[in-house]
C-alpha cells in the first residue's frame, strides 16, 4: 500500500477539497515532492487511464480527477523551483493540433520554469502554423511537443516539417513528450529529443542547449 493512498483515492473521486489537504499534509510530513507527484498523482491518472479503457468511468470522471490533480499540482509548484534563470534557455512548449491533454505539459512546463528556463506555453491544440508563427515572434531556443493521443501524434512530424519549411528548423532544438511516444518515433521524424517524464525533460534540454 502507498504511503499516498488516501491522496491517490481522493483524486480518483475528483475530490479536490480532500486531495489539496492531502498533498499539504504529505509535504508537510516532509515526504519528497517527487514522490507526491509519481506514487500519489500520476498513480491516480495511470489508475483512471485504466479504467476509462475499461468501460468503467467516463470523461466527465477523467476531467474531474484532472482538475483535482491541477489543483494539487499548485500546491507542490513552489517546491520545484530550484534554479536560477538559465540566460540562454528559451523553451516554447505546447500540446500538439486535436490533443486537449495539458497536465503532462504544464508539470514539464513548472519543472522546465523550476530548473529556470523561461517558458512560452502556447496551450493546447496547438497547429504547426501557430508553432512556427510564434517560433518566429519569440526566437526560442527549444520547442517542446507534447502528445497523448496516438492519433494526434504525426501533427508533430508535421510541425517539424512546418518549421523546416518556414527555415528556422536549424535554428531551434525539437523536443517531444508524451505517453503515448519513443525515442524511435523522435528519430523517425528528426525531432532533436525525447523525453519520457517532466524530470528528463529539463535533464534533456540542458543537454541541448550544452548547460551543465
Ligand atoms: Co484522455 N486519454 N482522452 N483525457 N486521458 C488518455 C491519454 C488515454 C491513454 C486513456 C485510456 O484510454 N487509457 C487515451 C489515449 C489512448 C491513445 O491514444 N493511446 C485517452 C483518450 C482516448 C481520450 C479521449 C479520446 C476520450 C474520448 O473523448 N473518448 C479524449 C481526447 C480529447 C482530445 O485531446 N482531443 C480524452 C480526453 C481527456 C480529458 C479531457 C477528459 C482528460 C484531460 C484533461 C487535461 O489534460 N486537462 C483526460 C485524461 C485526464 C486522461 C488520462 C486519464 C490521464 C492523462 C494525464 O494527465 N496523466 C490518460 C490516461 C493515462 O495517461 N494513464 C488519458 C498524468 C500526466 C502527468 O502524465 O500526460 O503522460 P502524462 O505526462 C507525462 C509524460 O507523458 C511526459 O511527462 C509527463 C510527466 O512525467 N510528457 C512529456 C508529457 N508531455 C511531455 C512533453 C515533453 C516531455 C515529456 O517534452 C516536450
């Protein structure tokens, strides 16, 4: 049993009321804030992922749960802040075109922002024509996808190619993330990384930018 039962049941419920009390007193029991985060929410999604694919909740259930888990996730935000303002770190993150999934990419964002990044989150459902239009208007030096869905998936390839059309693909690192991707699938469409979770992510892109 988890040490984070109660916080992961009170997820699963959409009980959020409950969840942030559980969350404050997990931190203020001094547990780690990873740990909160992996055994306690994403424990809670990975449970209501299951049964969604089983017939046994619905969409409304996983947008309840989801906003349980942002709100919990507001909680634990100040306690990813552990850099100082990376000068040469510009990281312009969004949830790829038909995809509405943003908690993967906001944790990726906060823990991106922590490690002191400065981040552009244009959202989600984000087009390849609006990720080149504001690579252009804001010159980062990383552009971050994120994808849930295997059908949303090749927007990506597209977007890579948008941005190679539009000639700024060699000015800027491609990242992607998401459940659903590999490293392979980042080869196949010539994306620069992959990243599997939030905490590789940040790992990941100090690697592209050349930061320690
Ligand atoms: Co949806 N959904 N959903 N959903 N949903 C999944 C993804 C699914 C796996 C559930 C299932 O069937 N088991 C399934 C996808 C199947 C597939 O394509 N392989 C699915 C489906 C089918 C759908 C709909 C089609 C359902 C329907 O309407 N019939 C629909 C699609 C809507 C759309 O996007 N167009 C839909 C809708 C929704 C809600 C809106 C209800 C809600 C999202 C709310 C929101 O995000 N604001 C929702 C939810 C909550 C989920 C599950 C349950 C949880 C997702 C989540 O937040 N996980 C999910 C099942 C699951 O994941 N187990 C499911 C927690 C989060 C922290 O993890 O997002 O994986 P994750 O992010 C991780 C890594 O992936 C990585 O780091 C993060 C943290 O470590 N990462 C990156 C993510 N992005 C990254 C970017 C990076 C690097 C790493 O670099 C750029």
């Amino acid at each position: 049993m988890s040490d984070f039962e109660a916080l992961t049941e009170s997820v699963i419920k959409g009980d959020i009321k409950t969840a942030v009390a559980e969350a404050q007193r997990a931190l203020d029991a001094g547990s780690n804030v990873r740990d909160i985060l992996d055994k306690g929410l994403i424990a809670a999604m990975d449970e209501m992922g299951e049964r969604f694919s089983k017939g046994l909740i619905f969409v409304p259930q996983m947008l309840r749960s989801a906003k349980t888990m942002q709100e919990c996730m507001k909680v634990l935000e100040p306690f990813f802040q552990e850099g100082d303002v990376i000068s040469k770190g510009r990281v312009m993150i969004g949830t790829i075109k038909g995809d509405l999934h943003d908690i993967g990419k906001n944790l990726v964002a906060m823990m991106m922002e922590g490690a002191g990044f400065t981040i552009t989150d244009l959202g989600v459902d984000v087009s390849p024509e609006s990720f080149v239009q504001k690579a252009k208007e804001t010159e980062p030096d990383i552009v971050a996808m994120s994808a849930l869905l295997s059908t949303t998936m090749p927007a990506m390839r597209l977007t890579i190619e948008a941005l190679q059309k539009a000639g700024i693909r060699d000015k800027v690192k491609v990242m992607i993330g998401g459940a659903p991707l590999t490293e392979k699938y980042a080869q196949e469409i010539k994306a620069d990384s992959y990243a599997s979770d939030a905490g590789s992510a940040v790992a990941k892109a100090k690697g592209l930018l050349g930061i320690g």
